[in-house]
C-alpha cells in the first residue's frame, strides 16, 4: 500500500508535459526455451513518429494455469545506467485479470495495451500470447497528460513468471522529449 501513496505522491511533484514518447528498442529474453518460444519481437517503424510494438509468444506446456504473467516490472530513469524508478512489484496475472483494481499501478500500465493483447483475460492460457500495434501514441496520452513523467530515457522490464519459475524477460526502451 505503501508503494502505491509513494507513486502517487512522485507524480504530483514532479512537474512538466512532454511531448513525445518514442520506442528505442524492444527485446524480448528467453530463459527457458522449453516452456515458451518468441516468434517476433519487434518495434516497427513506420516513421519518425509512428512505431509500434508487435510481439508473438508460443507457448509449450499448455494449458498455462499459473501466471504470475508480468509479476515484475520496473521502470528505469536512465541517468548513469538505468536506475529503478518504479521497481519490481509482483502481479499475479491470473488474480489480476479476474479484479483489474486488485492492482491499481498495474492498471495504469495495462491499459497501454490490454485492447491488442491477446491475454487480456483470465486464466488459463491455451494459445499463442500475440501483442499487435502497441503504439507510442496510446503511451504519450498516459504518460504525458495524464500524469506526467520527468524526460529522460526510461527502461520498462517484465519478468515473466509461471509457476514461480522465470521463463522470460521483456524489456522495452523509451525516451521521452
Ligand atoms: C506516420 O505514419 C502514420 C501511419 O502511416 C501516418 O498516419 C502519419 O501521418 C505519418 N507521419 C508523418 C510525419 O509522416
Ligand atoms: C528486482 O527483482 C529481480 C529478480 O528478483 C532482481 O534481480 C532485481 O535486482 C530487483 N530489482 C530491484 C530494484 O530490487
Ligand atoms: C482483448 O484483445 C483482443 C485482441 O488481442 C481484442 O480483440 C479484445 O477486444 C480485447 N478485449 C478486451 C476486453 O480488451
């Protein structure tokens, strides 16, 4: 609970509005290639402005009953190496998805892609897990307007974790201007 007044109380002092959220790199870290595998994992660019993220996971032992899905994540303020900004808090996606307001900071992130996430409901998983078209623009109007961020080069990291084992490691890299 505690975690969730900080935040808040970090947004509301920080002052300023942004106007461009861009995507530098998106990588996509397996560690066990026996549970899942990455068909892509990419940013496409279409130009300067307009890039999105597009990602396909196949997933080998389903059905997938315990995901703790993105069950880490952190935020990292580039300053002298990506310092957390925002850090590893644990979502149990299964719990989530069943009570989005179980998890309001979770909430706030997953409305950037919950409407081209193919894992937008609850559990279990039987199928390829396909992200399509996570635009910078959907970002900028959460981050820049409605509550805004210092600028700066950021990292956003997902563990992703099932049956408490960590099967792989998504890391999305972001500048705001
Ligand atoms: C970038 O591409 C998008 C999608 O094709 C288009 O709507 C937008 O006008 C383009 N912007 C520029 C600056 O060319
Ligand atoms: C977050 O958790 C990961 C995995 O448990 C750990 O390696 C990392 O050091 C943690 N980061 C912070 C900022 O606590
Ligand atoms: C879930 O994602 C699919 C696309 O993967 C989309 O068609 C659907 O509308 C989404 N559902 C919700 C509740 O956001």
């Amino acid at each position: 609970m505690h975690f969730s007044v900080g935040f808040l109380v970090i947004m509301y002092l920080i002052e300023g509005v942004h106007s461009l959220v861009e995507f530098t790199n998106f990588e996509c870290e397996l560690l066990d290639r026996s549970f899942c595998g990455v068909e892509y994992c990419r940013i496409k660019s279409m130009n300067r402005t307009y890039k999105y993220l597009s990602l396909k996971v196949n997933l080998f032992k389903t059905p997938v009953t315990d995901v703790k899905v993105c069950c880490e994540y952190g935020l990292y303020q580039r300053l002298n190496g990506y310092k957390p900004f925002l850090y590893n808090v644990t979502v149990d996606a299964c719990k989530f998805l069943t009570n989005q307001n179980s998890h309001p900071i979770f909430k706030f992130i997953y409305v950037f892609f919950k409407h081209v996430f193919n894992m937008n409901h609850s559990c279990p998983y039987d199928h390829d897990i396909i992200m399509e078209k996570v635009t910078a623009e959907n970002i900028n109007h959460h981050m820049t307007k409605i509550l805004p961020f210092p600028k700066g080069k950021y990292m956003f990291k997902m563990h992703w974790i099932a049956y408490n084992i960590n099967r792989a490691i998504i890391r999305v890299y972001i500048t705001l201007t």
